[in-house]
C-alpha cells in the first residue's frame, strides 16, 4: 500500500466535510481513529477486510478512488470499515455480517455480493455491476445513483428482478436438489444460489459470473 496517517476521528469527519461527504453517511460509523491512504490507491489480489494487517483502526479511508485487482471479501463481525472518497473498482465485493462500506463515488465490479443485515453500505453514485445477489434481507442502505445489471434476490426485497440466476452465474454457485444443508448454504435465500459455494469462490478468486450473460436486467434509479 501507499503511505498513510492515522486520524484521530474529529481528523477524519474533518476530512469527510471536505470532501462533501454527507454526515448521514459517516456518522454511523464508529467514532475511532481511522487509516488514511491518498488515492488513488491500488491494491493486487484479495482485500480480506477480516485480515489482522489490514487495519488496527476503527477503519481504512482511502481519500480517491480504490482499485482492488482481486477481490474484496467481509464475512466476520467487529471489521474495520472501508470508505473510499473516490470510485471502488474490483473484480467481485462478498460482504456479510457486520460489513462497513461508505463509497462517495461509483462501484464497478462483475459480481456484488450481499448476505445478512447488520451491515452499513452507503454507495453514494452508481453500483456497476454484472449481477448483485443479495440474501437474508441484505439491501445496500444507499445506492444514490444507478442500479446497472441484474439483481438475484428474493421477492420481498424491492430490487428483486426476475431474472433465471443460471443465465446469469456459473454453475458451481447454483443449487442443486441435493443440496439441503442450511449451514453450509449460509442460509442463503437469494433464488437458486448456493452461498457456501459462491463464497469459497470469492476466497479462491475464481469467477462467480458468466462470461458473457445472456441478461443483465434493467437499470434502476436510486
């Protein structure tokens, strides 16, 4: 990583006023100190939110845009919060449990990847990607701009489309009839999806979506 400083959290909301992002956003995070990194800031391989070296701090600011070659993964509780006061590019974003992830600009990725509800995501411009599934009553709290690509969700939350997630994911990450433990399904609820699965192929960086899907759903005003 590049250099960074660390701010004690009056530090932080100060850089936030100054890169106008709004305190509806910020302050619902921990009151902390936090890593700051100048943008852009580019990082190879998987981001591991849960990873001890990632950040002893309440959280990682990285004051640009953030490109992640690889991807990015939260499944544990108690993580630091990422926010980028830039654009987030990276292959596939997995958050579960306690995530925190505030994007003042656009998230690009092939595969956004929600499960659980107690978690804090706020993307301020466009989510970017070729399929977002989402499961056990995860929604993003704010997707300010547009919605582009296919939503895999289940019919009570209000992105859900309906859309034949096979069209759309590889086979590995899809049901079978065999499949009946819930555990190691994570108690996915997300159409067709087996959670366990897709997430070990996040952690193993192997692709979750087709190459070329054959539908991409509608775009949806935030």
């Amino acid at each position: 990583m590049n250099a960074r400083t660390l701010h004690d959290w009056a530090e932080t909301v100060a850089l936030f006023e100054r890169r106008v992002l709004p305190e509806s956003s910020y302050g619902n995070l921990y009151d902390e100190s936090y890593e700051v990194h100048p943008g852009p800031l580019v990082i190879q391989g998987l981001l591991d939110l849960n990873e001890e070296d990632w950040s002893s701090a309440g959280g990682v600011v990285v004051d640009g845009d953030l490109t992640v070659e690889g991807n990015i993964l939260n499944v544990d509780d108690g993580c630091p919060a990422l926010v980028v006061l830039g654009d987030l590019k990276a292959a596939d974003v997995y958050l579960e449990g306690d995530a925190k992830l505030i994007v003042a600009g656009n998230v690009t990725v092939n595969a956004f990847i929600g499960n659980m509800t107690d978690k804090l995501v706020m993307i301020h411009g466009d989510l970017k990607a070729a399929v977002t599934v989402l499961s056990a009553e995860f929604s993003p709290d704010l997707i300010g701009g547009i919605l582009h690509g296919a939503v895999v969700a289940p019919d009570y939350l209000d992105l859900a489309q309906d859309v034949d997630p096979a069209t759309l994911l590889v086979a590995e990450v899809l049901c079978a009839d065999s499949d009946d433990d819930p555990d190691d399904m994570r108690c996915f609820d997300a159409p067709r999806v087996h959670g366990g699965r897709l997430l070990r192929r996040v952690e193993e960086g192997l692709p979750v979506v087709l190459a070329s899907p054959s539908s991409h759903g509608n775009a949806t005003g935030g």
